[in-house]
C-alpha cells in the first residue's frame, strides 16, 4: 500500500513531491524517496523511517532548479525496511518508483542477471527499472535513430513483461523530458496542473487539490508517456474530470467519516497484508526464520483492546492448526501477575501503533527473561518493532478513526497465516488442508467487500437500537472474540453498555439479564457450532431478550435478521460479520449524533499506564 507522486513543470518540484508524500504517508510510512531529473542529471535521496527523515535530508541539500521528479512512501512487500530498498531504484541510467507487487520478478531477476544487469536490492520493484534498460539498450544496439521511439517501445515492452498489481512512475537519462506510467491493480491519478505544461500524478486526490484543473482516475491497464508538451494515453480507455475542493472530503474519499472510509478499505490492506505472502501452494514470511520455533512448546501472546481480541482468535487457529499450546494475555494485568516466563515460549505481542505501555512492557519483561519474541505491528520502526526479534507488519496503512477498525482486519488475518506456516513448520497439517485453508485465505478480501444492501439494513436496523439497557454479542470458538470486538466497538463510539460472552455462558448468570430491552446480537455462522448457538439464542428468546441474528442461515425466532453469504469456510463468516458489526455500531453512533472518529476519553494510541 504504497504511495507515489510525480511532477513535470516550472513550479518547485522538489516542494510538490514531499507536500504529496506528506498526504500519502497513510499509506506507507517504513521509507521513502523522491529522484530529481533536470537534463542529463539525476539527484535522489531516500530516508528510512518516518518522512520527516527524508525532509531533513533535503532540507540539509543544496538543490538546483529541476523540472521533473518522482516520489515514493513504502510499505515493504519484498524486501526488508531499508534504505536499499527504498524507492525510487536505480538502473543505470533510469530510475522508477512502483505500487504493488510484480509476481513474475524471480524469473525476470534471473533472467537480467544472466544478460548482465547488477541487483542491488531485495526488491521486485528493481526488476522493472533494469528490464527497461535492457529493452532501450538493445533498441539502440539496433538503431540509434529515433531514440525517442527506443524509449517508448521500450517501457511498452517492459510493461507487456510485467505481472501482478502495479501502479509505476519510471524516468530516465535517455529521455529526460518524460515520465513514463502506467497502472494495474493499484490506484495512480494523472492530472494537468493549473499552470500551463504541467502533469502531475498521485496515488490519490489529497496531493493534488488546488493544484490541478482535471484529472483521470486511471483504469487498469492504462498508462502512457508524459512530458510539458502534453499526455500521450497508450489506449483510449480515459476520461477526464474535476477534483473535490476539500483536502479533508479527498482524504476520506467521499465517505461520511474516517471510520467508514476503514471499514469499506479493509478489502484491499487485507489483500496488501497478503502480498508476496501466500504463494503458490504456501504461505511465506521473509521477515521470520523457519528456526523461530525451533525448542518452542507453546506460544502466549500478549495485546490490549481490539489486538487482544485478534490474539483471542488467534490462540484458536494455534492450537487448531499449528497444533501449539497457545495462551493469550491482557498486556496490563500480565505485567503485574508475577508470570511463570520459560525459554521454550515463543513470546507475541500484538499492537497497532508498537508504542502501547502496557504491550511494551510485557515485551521488555520476556526478553529480559530470555524468550524468543515476535510483534505483529502496522508501525515499522516503532518502539515494538526495534525490540522484538521478529516484526511482521500488517500494511493497514494509517488508521485515522480512533476505533480500530482495519487494524484488526489486518491483524487476525497475519495470524491466521502465522498459524498456517507454523503448521507447515511442524507437520501437522495435511497437503490438502492446507490448501483448503489458502483458498479460503485468498477470498478474504472478497468477504470483506461491503454490499449495499448489508449497509442499508444496518442504517436501518440502528433506529431501532439507542435505548434498552444494554447489549449482549454472542458467539462461539472465534465468534466468541468476534462478539467481545462488536461489544467494544459498539462501546467506544456509541457510549452504550455491551458485553460480549461465549454463547455457552449465558446460562451460568447473564441470562438473569434478559428481557425485551436487552438487545442481543448473534453470531451464528453456517460452519462452525451452529446448532449449538442456535439453542443458546433460543434460551434469550424463551426469556423475551429482542434478538439481532446475523446468520447466513434463517432463524426463525430473530426480531431482526442481518444476512451474510452462505461460504465455505467458517473464517470467511468471521470476516463478513465483522464488517456487519463495524457497521452497525457506526450507524447506532451516527444516529445518537456523537463523534464517531474522536469518541470521548479516547486516544488512537494508548502511550501511557
């Protein structure tokens, strides 16, 4: 999920690329670059980290005036977080920045190789830059000519090469009044500026309002060659259009509130959370060692708020599938319990920004006690991520609502593939149920496609639920953390009592709650205990509780009925009725009129005790 800016003109390119990054750094904040091209002369600085380090550099530069520049933030896919590896990357001549993630680049790398192209990256993005090179230098081989057509077909031909997702910005030496683009799978805008002979490009509005007239939305594979005198589109397939006026309105992308604009984008992190990781017929971590369990016996995992209820779900999948004892602990009590901590625990900690107190405290307190340790983070270069011997990142991007929304998404999804390479790690799990697992894996980001109808029936249905005292969220195995994540969101934005329970416990004391103004939500998914469920939400119903089944199955003592799709696999469910719950809170909080980004007495990050 990374983002990409690119400037032809007179004004100051240098100040156009790092405003624009600054929009984009949602989307991507573990590097980041920007290359200045004025003639025959190319200047680029990178920084890893936070942006501001790459501002710093600049700052610190003694620049020329330059009339072309392309910028990147990164979000790491192949290749580890460094300076290296940041964008944009280098041929010999040429340089390119890229989105997405290019699937052929092994053979491609090999193939450059053997015809003499040096790599001096991890990256797949460095492929496309020495593929166009190898494509001009045997154009010129044969005709020195009309080195401006070599250029074209050139990047034609690399693009043809090319698979996978991908937005790609490309400049070079060898005709150092263009930029080349084009876009596949991964959003790129092309504007004209306000002033006369000037293009510009983005990976979304922000970077561009107030400074363009009209704009393509580029669709999937339309790219084309652009220079002051104009944008030659490689096919007809374009049209142009205004942009929003307001910064805010382009960064929310037309939702109501930076917390819809999450839950509708949680299709694509998630999909961001799995390139380069599921391949072929298994899952890949490069950030991890296949010896991370070597001498391990159990794994406890250790979060706060919504990252607990993903290691909740998580401990499931772990002992499911991994067939590891795995226990799962509230950060802020567990520093204070005086925990039994031994070697052959593998330590996780789970935690949005890496920054939480209680989070960052357990982690300190399991190396100083020698474990092995691993965070799952969406903040590369966080506090977490520099003490833990292992860091995977979830790519959420920036999560600007204070109710985490994609965070969660992103990080029970990363769990469930840590789960599924921990069992192919230890054998115990068959050829086939694994492959049965990466299918249902790959239609992740499909169930979390949001339809129209499910939205509408939330709006709805949250008329219905702002008085009461109270909500219960039930479920069972991982609808039971899936229930205490509803109850939390509904909680955080709507200010009204939820609880979320196992279905199983109602009897043993809750139940003494129930009556018509006690409004339970149940999860009762197709493939998992949906029998046993279906006779504790029975047991509400006999004691008059208003019932909200969300259920791809009828259920015939529900008041009001939410409709998921009939799948598969029952992790499928679980991502579907997330979006359903995500919604319904959003929309109980709309109608009560509160603040549904900022809540009362909420921080994003939860930096102190």
């Amino acid at each position: 999920m990374c983002g990409i800016v690119g400037y032809i003109g007179k004004q100051d390119t240098t100040k156009f690329l790092l405003d624009g990054l600054k929009e984009l750094e949602y989307r991507g904040y573990d590097s980041a670059g920007i290359a200045l091209l004025n003639k025959d002369k190319i200047d680029v600085f990178k920084a890893l980290g936070k942006l501001n380090n790459l501002i710093e550099k600049v700052e610190n530069s003694d620049l020329g005036t330059y009339e072309i520049g392309i910028g990147h933030t990164r979000w790491a896919t192949h290749g580890k977080p460094t300076e290296l590896n940041a964008h944009p990357h280098l041929g010999e001549y040429s340089y390119v920045v890229h989105n997405g993630i290019i699937e052929n680049y092994k053979e491609l790398k090999e193939e450059l190789i053997n015809a003499g192209h040096k790599f001096v990256s991890q990256t797949d993005t460095e492929v496309i830059v020495h593929l166009f090179e190898n494509y001009l230098n045997k154009a010129n081989e044969q005709s020195q000519e009309n080195k401006v057509n070599n250029t074209n077909q050139a990047f034609k031909d690399t693009i043809e090469r090319l698979e996978g997702a991908f937005s790609i910005l490309l400049i070079s030496k060898a005709d150092p009044t263009k930029i080349f683009f084009f876009k596949h799978g991964s959003p790129l805008i092309v504007a004209r500026g306000k002033e006369d002979n000037e293009v510009l490009f983005a990976s979304s509005d922000a970077p561009l309002i107030g400074l363009a007239k009209e704009v393509v939305y580029l669709e999937d594979g339309v790219g084309g060659i652009a220079s002051k005198n104009g944008i030659e589109f490689l096919s007809d397939d374009y049209s142009w259009s205004t942009l929003p006026t307001s910064k805010q309105f382009a960064q929310k992308d037309g939702f109501r509130f930076f917390m819809e604009k999450e839950i509708y984008e949680q299709s694509s992190v998630v999909s961001d959370c799995m390139l380069g990781r599921i391949q072929d017929e298994e899952i890949l971590f490069d950030e991890i060692e296949e010896s991370i369990l070597d001498g391990i016996k159990e794994i406890k995992i250790c979060a706060c708020g919504t990252s607990f209820h993903a290691g909740l779900t998580s401990s499931y999948l772990f002992e499911r599938l991994s067939k590891i004892k795995c226990s799962i602990e509230v950060a802020s009590e567990f520093r204070y319990k005086e925990p039994m901590l031994t070697k052959d625990t593998l330590f996780i900690v789970i935690s949005q920004s890496g920054e939480t107190a209680d989070t960052l405290e357990a982690l300190k307190m399991a190396k100083k006690a020698g474990l092995k340790t691993l965070v799952i983070c969406n903040v590369d270069n966080s506090s977490m991520t520099r003490m833990a011997d292992f860091t995977i990142l979830t790519r959420a991007g920036i999560e600007k609502g204070v109710a985490s929304t994609k965070a969660f998404s992103t990080q029970t999804a990363v769990l469930w593939m840590l789960s599924l390479y921990f069992a192919k790690i230890n054998a115990s799990i068959s050829f086939e149920k694994l492959q049965s697992e990466l299918l249902a894996l790959r239609e992740v980001p499909k169930s979390l496609i949001i339809d129209d109808k499910i939205h509408e029936k939330t709006k709805r249905l949250s008329k219905r639920y702002l008085h009461g005292h109270g909500f219960f969220f039930i479920g069972r195995d991982v609808f039971f953390p899936l229930a205490l994540e509803g109850a939390l969101k509904l909680k955080e934005i709507s200010y009204l009592h939820a609880e979320g329970y196992p279905a199983g416990e109602m009897k043993h004391g809750p139940i003494a709650l129930a009556d018509p103004e006690l409004f339970t939500i149940a999860l009762m998914p197709q493939n998992l205990l949906y029998d046993k469920i279906k006779s504790n939400v029975e047991e509400l119903s006999a004691r008059d509780s208003t019932i909200c089944t969300v259920s791809p199955l009828d259920f015939e003592l529900s008041d009001d009925f939410i409709r998921t799709q009939e799948t598969s696999h029952y992790m499928l469910e679980f991502f579907e009725m997330l979006v359903v719950l995500q919604l319904l809170s959003m929309e109980i909080s709309v109608r009560l009129g509160n603040d549904v980004d900022m809540p009362r007495n909420l921080a994003k990050s939860v930096t102190v005790e």
